[in-house]
C-alpha cells in the first residue's frame, strides 16, 4: 500500500504549484528529488502524466483524470489528520523558530518561555539572527519577520502587529540644540542637528514617515550623521548620551521616555511602523505546537508594541 502512495504528493504538489521547483519549496524536497518522485510513479503507472518541454509543463490527458482522484484522496487524508489534530488536547513535541534578535530577545522569547511552561510537552528550538533565513530549505516551523514579505507559495503568514517608530532625543540635546516640531521641520532644519544612524550591509537605512495624506516620506541624514551602528540598542543609548536624534521603536525606547533620559520630538500625522508576521511553510493542515504559538504571539504582541 505505502508504495502505491509513493510519488502521489510529489505529483499532486507539482501540478497545484505549477512546477517542481515551487513543488520542492512546499515539501520541503530538493527539485530533483521530486522529479525523481514522479518519474517513478509514472513508470509505475505505465503512463506520462506530463508533456515536459525545457520552458513549460502541462497535464497530459490522464494526468487530469489521475489528479482529480488523487486530489481528492489527499484531501480525505487531510480530513482524516485533521480529525486527529482536532481531538488533541495538549500541544507537544519541539517547534524550531527564526526570529530578528532584539524584538525576539526582548518581546518573543518571554512569550514562548511562558508558552512553554503551560506545555510542558512543548519544546522550542530558537534561533535568534536577523539573517532572512529560507524556513524551508533549513527546516523551521515558524518565523518571526519584521518588515515587507516577499511572494511565495510555499509560505503562509499571519500578522501579529507593528513595530511602531518614533523620533527620540536625550532632553540635553533638545536643550542644546532646540526641538523640532513636524517632520517637515525635520527635512528643512536638519543641517542644524545631529543624528544617529541605523545602518547594515547596505548602508544607512532612511527614516520612513507617514504625511497626513498617507504617502511615504523618506529623511536620509548623510550630512550630520554623528553615530551609527547595527544595534538599535546601541542606537538608543547613543541618543540618550546626547549624540543626536535617533529613529527608534516606540517600545524600545518606552522605558527611557518613562524614566526622562528620552523625549519622543514630534508627533506624527499618520504612525509609520514595520509589520511583523509570522511565516510558516504552506501545509495541508498546522500542527497544534505551531498553531498555540502563533495564536499567543498574535494576542500578546500587539500590545507590548503599542
């Protein structure tokens, strides 16, 4: 019987995907491995299930009536895991998840340690990098991504909030220096400031804002650049020692502001913030240790990011 199955979610992957490259993304296989698949099966079966040219594939005529049952004997399988899903009581087993270092350490860790000690049967493999990781090639669960998601069939997500940002300043420096009052000030007065500066491989990212029509704004503070670095903890420090302006999350900098070694400079006319999501490989049905995950994260995140 299991050799009758053998190549059958390979082929039906491949024709819902459209090819085997996407095919091998959604199972988490190599391309060839699930060439390989369905070549097997149809030498088993004795028949071509696609035409193949070096640019394209299509369903040969009993590949369509061979994907029909196929498809919907799959879809009994999943009815019937799903079933099994469904009854389960306690989630268990281990969850490896991928997330950007400081919101991980400082936000998502907590979460998932109070995660686990309501399960005890969970466990938590994390990696903490701020390296866009491909989930499926390196066998993640679960990831944590801050910022625009890019197209992929072989991935799901689901958003769990904001980071919103502000502009922040040491009342020292405001008191040497004068405060601001609109991002327009910003743009017009900024060869009278200094800033600090996030920067990575590719160089200082620009500050985003919202006008009050929506659109997006751009400041890049080249000129007065006093400090940077790839550590917006280390961001948030420099401004509370007086080296400039920095652009910095509202909940990073939420202690500092409370404790008066930070001012927020202006208010904005629209909030500008990074989406953060969860991102899962595509799947017939998500594991309950996946799914208790996400749900906790999408309930208690949003307002630690407010």
């Amino acid at each position: 019987m299991s050799e009758r199955l053998n190549g059958i979610e390979a082929f039906v992957a491949a024709v819902e995907a459209g090819n085997f490259a996407l095919a091998a993304q959604r199972l988490r296989l190599t391309r060839s491995a699930v060439g390989k698949s369905v070549a097997r099966l149809e030498e088993r079966l004795g028949t071509r299930l696609f035409h193949r040219t070096t640019r394209s594939q299509s369903l040969t005529e009993d590949g369509h009536a061979y994907y029909e049952r196929c498809r919907r004997a799959l879809a009994e399988l999943d009815a019937a895991d799903a079933a099994v899903e469904a009854g389960r009581q306690t989630p268990a087993g281990r969850v490896r998840i991928t997330m950007p270092a400081l919101i991980g350490r400082a936000c998502v860790a907590p979460l998932l340690l109070e995660l686990g000690q309501r399960h005890p049967q969970l466990r938590f493999d994390v990696s903490f990098s701020d390296r866009r990781i491909d989930i499926v090639d390196e066998g993640f669960d679960l990831a944590i991504r801050s910022g625009a998601l890019g197209d992929s069939a072989a991935l799901v997500a689901r958003l769990l909030g904001h980071q919103w940002m502000g502009v922040y300043a040491s009342p020292d420096y405001l008191a040497a220096h004068g405060r601001l009052e609109s991002v327009e000030a910003l743009r017009r007065d900024a060869s009278a400031h200094r800033f600090v500066g996030y920067a990575r491989e590719t160089g200082v990212h620009p500050w985003q804002f919202r006008d009050a029509a929506g659109r997006l704004v751009d400041f890049v503070a080249h000129t007065r650049l006093e400090f940077s670095c790839d550590s917006l903890e280390v961001s948030a420090m420099a401004a509370i020692h007086g080296m400039g302006m920095a652009r910095l999350p509202t909940w990073l900098a939420a202690d500092a502001v409370a404790a008066g070694s930070l001012v927020r400079v202006f208010d904005e006319p629209q909030p500008f913030g990074y989406a953060l999501n969860a991102v899962w490989p595509q799947a017939r049905a998500l594991p309950l240790k996946t799914r208790v995950a996400i749900d906790l994260l999408a309930e208690r995140l949003p307002p630690l990011l407010a």
